[in-house]
C-alpha cells in the first residue's frame, strides 16, 4: 500500500466510527503534512481516494468534508441491515489489490484463481487440437453465438448430472462466466436501477455496478447463516429492485451455501415480484460433499433465473470459456453477446467440448475435489498453529476460498499493505463490499498445493498481526 | 421479410419521402387490414417496428403519428448534411439481416467475413499448438490483460512495418477488434453523450451507441470523396459530440479510403476540441496497393486515437484476436476489459503470436491479397454483364466489400427479402444508417473464391431488379 492509500485508509476508518461526523471538516492540509510527514501531493492523493470511496466531498477553497451517508452505511451493514442503495465506487480499490497479487514470486494467498498446476493442461491441449481438426472452415460463421453446438450439447448433458434439465438452446457460450455475468446484468437493467448484491460478495458484481451507471442494495451474507433472506424481502419491499445477483453455492468470499429449501424460497420470493436472479455458480463442481448442489435455476418454472458458469475454475482457466444459461432473457443475451464481443474463442470451445466428451472430466474432478479437500486441511492446521484463538473462519464445503473473521480491532487494508510487503497476497474485506466494510476480514486461497513456503507465509501473516500498524 | 415488416417497409419508405408528413395519423387498423389481407396482429406488428425504427409514436386511443423529424432527418442525409443527433434503434434490423446471412447453404454475398478458406488453417493449428506448449501454467495469470507479451510485441513490430510507433505496454489485447472498439467507447463516453459515426457505416457503430445509451451523429460519406470534413467541422461546433468512431481505411460498407492529408487534417480537427477518435482499422492489411496505409494514429501526438484491429480478416477468423491501442485511454480501456470478459483465450494469443513470428504471416497477407483483387476483377466483371448500367459502385483500394448504387426506386430491404427467399444474402443499405437511409445501396461481398454460384447469383440478382415489388 502506498502512503497516501495508508492516509485514506487511516481517516476512512474514522469516518466509518464515527469519530469524524458528517459535515465534519477533515484536517488541513498543513495539519496532515505534518502529522505523518509527508509531501503536499501525498496528502491530496488521499483526499481524491476518499473523495472516489465517497466518504468525503470537496468543497472549493474549503476544505474535505464528511459526506451523508458515511457513517450510517456502514452501522446499517454491521447490523445485518439491508443499505441504503449505494453508488459503488469499487474499482480503484479493487485494481490496487488485484495487481498486487499479480507478480509470479508473491505467495498467492489473495489469487482468485485455484492452482493451474492442478489442471490436466496436457490432455486438454491434445483435445484443443483434435476439437480445432475437426472443424468445419465454416464453423466460424456457424459457431457464432449462441456457440459451438458440441460444446452446447455437452454442457446441458453435465446440467442432467446435477439433476435439472437446460437445453442446448438456452445456452449460450461466453468468454468466461465473468463475461455471461455482466451480460445477463445488461440485459435486464438500465442505468440507475436497482441491483441487489451480497455483502460480502464477488467485487466484480460491484465493479459491474460501477460500470454500468447502476446502484447496489447490499443484502447481508452471514457465513453461518447465509444470505439474509428477510433482508433482501425487506429490500424488495423498499426499493423497486430490478435484479439480484447471488451465488448460492460456496459463496464468494464466505463459501456458505444455500440449503436446498433456501433456494427454494429465494426463487419463490423473487418469482413473487418478477425479479431475475443473476446466478453465478462457478464453484458448482467444487462439492466436497458427495453429491452436485442444485442451483437455484432448479427451482425457476419462469425463465427468471439466469445461470453463469464457467470452465476456469474447474478445466481451462486461460481458455475463457463459460456459459449463461438465461431463461427468457436468452435471446436478449445472446444479442448483447453479439453485438459487443461477437463470440467466444471457436478452437477453445472446440477443444473444451472434445475434452468434455472425451477427457476424463469426471475422473479429473474427483481428483481436484480430493486436492482442494486436502490443501484445505493443510491450510487450517497452518492457521490453527499460527493465528491467534480470536481468528475465527467457516470451513467451507467446497471451492477453494476461506473467509477469515479477524480480531476486530485489525484493519485489513493496513494488513494487505504490510503483507504484500513481505511478499504475501491476500484478499482484504473491503474490496467485497461497496461501502468498504468488513475492514476486520480477509479472504485467503487453499486453491494451491500446500508447500513450505504457504506455512511461512501465515507464520509471517500472524507476525504481523500482532504489530499495532494493523490495529485501530 | 415477413408480411409485417413488408408493410411496416412499404410505410417507413412513405414516411420518409414525406407522402405521409410529421404529425400525420398512420392509416387506421381497420384500412391497413382491408389492404393487405393481413390480421390485425400482423399490423400492430409493423406499427410496433415503425415506432422501434423512430418514425411514429403511439397515442393512447389515438393512433399512431408520424414523429417529428422522420422525414427531415433522411432529407438531411440526402443532402450531404450533418443530420440532428439521433437515438439509434438498428439492432433488429440488423440482426434479421444477419440471420438470414448465416444459414450455410445460401450464397453469402451479405456476408461481413472474408471466406475462411483463404486463411491458412492448418499451418495457424500448428501455431496453436506450439505457442500454447510454451506457456507457462502461470500464464493464466501472467497473460491477464493487457494480455501475452509476446503476442504485443509482435503486434508493436507490425505497427512499426507500417510507420508508426506504438509501444507494447499501449496495447491491450481483446476479444476480436468488435470488443476493443467497444470498449474504447465505453472508455470515452457517458449514457446521452453525443458520437459521430460515418453515414453510411458500420453497424455494429450504431450497436454500440443504441446499447450505451448514446446518440448518433451521422457524418455522410460519400464514396468517391470519403468522409464530409466540411459536415464533421460543423457537427463539432454546432453539438457537444464526445467521440468519433471512424475507418479511414477501406470504409465499411463504401470501401472508400481518407488520403493522407485528410486523416491529417481529421485528427488536428479533433485535436483542437479535444475529441477522441475510435479509429476501426480492420481492413488495414488488405491493401492493394504496394504499401499499406498508414492510420489517422499516425498523425496523433495527443494520445486522442484510439486504434483498433484484429486478425480476424487477415489470419484467424474463429481466435477472437483482436487489439486496442487506446492512446491515453489506454489504462481506462484496460480496466473495462478486466472488468467485463478478464482476458482474451490465452492459448489463441500465444498462437497468434507464434504465427505471426514463425508463420510467414507477409507471405500469406500477399497471396490474400492477391486472391481478394482477382475475386473482385471477377465480381466486377460479373455485375457488368448483368447488371443494368445505372447500377454504380467505385472500386475500392483494399477490403473485400463493394458498395452498389442501384436506381433510386429500389427498395434494398425487398431486394434483400426476395434475394433470401431465392438463397442469396446481401446486406442491405439500410442497415448502415441509424436512420434507415439508402433504401437503393447494397453491399456485396468479394471475399469468397470466385465460382459460378456468385456468377449465377448476380444473375439471379439482376432479374429481381426487374421485379416491380422491389421498386418505389
């Protein structure tokens, strides 16, 4: 983290506590520069970030002021409250963490992405090349969406496996689940609509927000209980919501899941008031347990549901092949696809399809379920030897994120900076929120092989823990 | 065409050549059912595209109005002059055209693709394959945008073979030249702002600025004189336009190409309003003449151009490669990116890059040039034979695209229905203009091998002009 990103951090936790009011004018200038010594253009860096998080509004010759809102946000979502709608001003925030993570020597314990060692890279490429053989020169006039139809065919046949039937006409192929996420939310939004989102959830929902001129209602994510199912019926009491976008399985950061009867009665809720359900489920074939969980699209007789996956997560992290499966928005999406990246890489989805057919997913998948598994139990025992008592975490039952319940005095923007320091990525809570809440929590991967190098990581992590930059 | 749209053509040709003027009520229900023997669906149906297409608005109880400026706008247009800003409803038109083009069997003469069999398929697997052995299992990650390294460099060499310098860390790698266009919109503009695009253009322009929530300012173009200056000169200073999307090179659908000093003269124009110029570059390889065309980026010293191509004409149709060196955009263009797909296949790039450093990609580029200029001596040849003498084009310098002026009573959307109905694609003036203008312009396709179906369809062509329902 920067100095000027450490000032913004510092007096938005302020903010956030109240110690500095609404209306309040923040300390001048002079006063900054001299308290932590630092050039002017330091200080008024910090100033814009916090000017972008929202938390302050510039006034000429006047100064910083608290804006509305600043403080009563964040009380709102630390009593499981459904927000107030919130512009989201996210990306920033994002972006700083993300390219932190991004140099290959870091310990990628902040990565979004399982292990690509763990992915049968080799078999796949045979197929990539026997799929790409075995197309027509014309394919890439007939491939355009909704896709390659092989490639189709194969996914709904994986949709009987998880017991619910999609046929090959509903699906359409996108580049990457990230991709059939952000169409789906075009498809049924316009700017300054109403979007209900988990908090904490996936921070590219938030950066779709952002993007798209629309506003998020943050519907509180417990990881015990889950989405806060009464929340969000009040939210659509209050609000006219025009979409929501959840992951019921292995949630994004806190790997909670739905029961089986909660899926039920968000469809049903949803249903009531004719609101889509944006579904994203790429961890769906990350089950520790037995059996596949159902999607929440297994309860919709409306076309409400839009079902997002992918094969990144699970096969082809660098093909960017995923999927939308979405009901009666199905031809509105795949218009929008059309219009704004024309389709997906044809040999890729050639190659996934052939893979599919003929690869060994299922054999594949069990062995990653049985690597994640164990790399989780790996990182549990490192993190019951190392953390203090007061760490608290969820054991999720599947995927590969854990979301980590810090002693609440820790800021983790101030732990993110220090860690990267020492060569550590890790996924600080506020990027999981649009009000940059959860600044006591932080997201770590068990997507790698477990190796020397992860257990000193977190002996570094709680060495840092205990010094008091990263309290208060 | 379906029955509905016929009628809703047959008025919106009416409509515009002010037989019916604004604010004149549409003939009622009942008169258009007792003329055309169609069901009352069917006209509400046609009614429904009018008002989609921008010409009538409905009254409760009243019927529907021919709208302010649906004539004027087309007569703007015929003049030469900068038409009002206007609210682009394209996509059905287009997608209807489109589909009709995709079925395998039908000659596709209306088609926007080069035919793939030009493209060196199995020598382009090879690089596949080999560019992807190469990566490494972090590429996934390393690979993110702005996307493989090797695949920038090469790229950066080639802007350099044309006279120009554009660095590597300038160019971000996208998902076919359709997505960096997009996205270099979306980068520049805001919901209502204000873009000028050619008239006649591409109509994946008018997509765009229709699913931003833009408005279009159509520049003429005219083809032997190019792109109106004189108009764009007054477009910039009568409307606060914030963009421009052009193609200097090889327009799409006129062919036609800016001189040097003209693409000189646009980019010190825009330079001094401060306007950012989307430059669509996809045709720059197909050049006929001996040295390929510089683009109007060569002459920007502001960062204000934003060029984007692809290979998705010259190589490798299906890979979804295309690039954008977005200028001082750049890094707004890289987030949006990350934002809305993540990455382009990371396979197809390194395959791409392997080619383009192993492949003989110039070898290839001068035998597809080559073949387009032969299939276009043959295409003119076969239009001179059948075609009456009033129907005019200008041979263009590069491309696969020749655009058809045909006797003004032409109507091209029926030429287009018949031509279908008799297997034949062609793509329509109309979809070209955000005001449905050149009712008597079709663009035909010269990228395919010669063969006597394109011989035979001419003809077939030619006997549908004679047909009276494709006039007046």
């Amino acid at each position: 983290m920067k100095r000027y990103e450490t000032i913004a951090t510092n007096l938005a936790e302020q903010i956030r506590a109240g110690h500095l009011p609404v209306g309040v004018r923040l300390p001048s200038l002079r006063h900054l520069i001299a308290q932590y010594g630092v050039s002017q253009s330091t200080v008024f860096r910090a100033y814009y970030l916090l000017e972008q998080w929202g938390l302050v509004r510039a006034e000429e010759r006047a100064g910083y002021f608290v804006t509305q809102g600043a403080t009563v946000k964040e009380k709102a979502a630390a009593n499981g409250l459904s927000t107030t709608p919130t512009k989201v001003d996210i990306s920033d925030l994002v972006f700083s963490v993300l390219e932190s993570a991004r140099h290959p020597d870091i310990v990628p314990l902040g990565s979004a992405f399982p292990s690509p060692q763990l992915f049968p890279s080799a078999r796949l490429l045979k197929s990539l090349v026997s799929g790409t053989r075995s197309l027509s020169p014309w394919s890439t006039v007939e491939d355009l969406p909704p896709g390659n139809d092989h490639l189709r065919q194969q996914i709904s046949i994986r949709y009987v496996g998880a017991g619910l039937s999609v046929s090959p006409d509903e699906i359409l192929v996108t580049n990457g689940a990230l991709e059939a996420l952000n169409l789906c939310l075009m498809a049924v939004t316009r700017p300054g609509d109403l979007v209900a989102v988990e908090s904490p959830g996936f921070y590219a929902a938030l950066q779709a927000i952002e993007r798209l001129d629309l506003r998020a209602v943050e519907i509180p994510v417990d990881p015990v209980s889950g989405l806060d199912l009464e929340a969000l019926q009040r939210a659509l009491d209050q609000h006219p919501i025009r979409a929501c976008w959840f992951m019921p399985n292995f949630q994004n950061p806190t790997g909670t899941s739905m029961t089986v009867e909660k899926k039920r009665a968000l469809v049903e809720m949803l249903r009531a008031r004719d609101v889509p359900l944006i579904e994203d489920d790429v961890y769906q074939e990350l089950h520790f347990s037995r059996d596949r969980p159902l999607p929440a699209k297994a309860f919709d007789t409306q076309g409400l549901v839009m079902h997002c996956s992918s094969f990144s997560k699970t096969l082809a992290p660098g093909y960017r092949i995923g999927w939308a499966s979405a009901g009666r928005f199905a031809d509105r999406v795949r218009r929008l696809k059309l219009m704004t990246t024309l389709s997906a890489c044809i040999p890729a989805q050639a190659g996934v399809a052939d893979y599919l057919q003929n690869g060994g997913y299922d054999r594949h998948l069990r062995s990653l379920r049985a690597s994640l598994q164990s790399q989780l139990e790996q990182m549990e025992t490192a993190l019951r030897k190392w953390l203090p008592d007061s760490v608290r975490w969820v054991r999720p039952n599947g995927g590969y994120l854990l979301w980590l319940q810090l002693p609440s005095s820790v800021n983790a923007m101030a732990l993110h900076a220090l860690a990267t320091e020492r060569g550590i990525s890790i996924a600080p809570g506020p990027i999981f929120s649009a009000t940059h809440a959860f600044q006591d929590c932080i997201r770590l991967n068990f997507g790698h092989p477990w190796n020397p190098r992860f257990e000193e990581a977190i002996r570094t992590l709680a060495g840092i823990l205990d010094n008091p930059a990263v309290h208060g």
